[in-house]
C-alpha cells in the first residue's frame, strides 16, 4: 500500500512538472513571438498581405499594357494601311 502511493505521489509530480514544462513553453513562444513582432516592425518589411497586393496590381498592369500595345499596333497597322491606299 505504501509503495502505491509512492508511485501516486511520483505520477502526480511527474504531471505537475509537465503541466509547469507547458507553461513555460507557452510563456517562451509568448516573449519570443513579441520580440520578433517588435524587431519586424523596425525593419522596413512589407507584410505578405502588402506584398499579395501589389503583386497583384503589377498582374492588372502588366495586362492592360499588353492589352493596349496590341491596340496601338492594329491602329498603327490599320493606319499604314490606309496610308498605302491613298498613295496608289
């Protein structure tokens, strides 16, 4: 009966410490993640929602510039065109 309760005792330690282990676990990642928050927020880093953003705008811009460079050569090749025609 005696060593029973020896290993209950030695179980509910074991428990405790892990539960202390986790909390300090916690409290690290915690202080960690701070630092790193307040360190990032010196430097001068776009976030990835900033950086999805533009990205994304240079994709529309990029298209647009395609999308009007094709315009101007058929108006420029419609406009040679009508040049040649009068010349004849």
């Amino acid at each position: 009966m005696k060593e029973n309760r020896v290993f209950d005792d030695l179980t509910r330690l074991m428990a405790d410490a892990g539960e202390v282990a986790h909390g300090m676990r916690r409290e690290a990642e915690t202080a960690l993640r701070t630092q790193l928050e307040r360190l990032l927020s010196t430097m001068n880093i776009v976030t990835r929602e900033e950086f999805e953003a533009v990205k994304e705008m240079a994709a529309k811009a990029r298209a647009e510039n395609e999308r009007l460079s094709a315009r101007l050569a058929a108006l420029e090749a419609e406009l040679t065109g009508k040049a040649a025609g009068l010349e004849d």
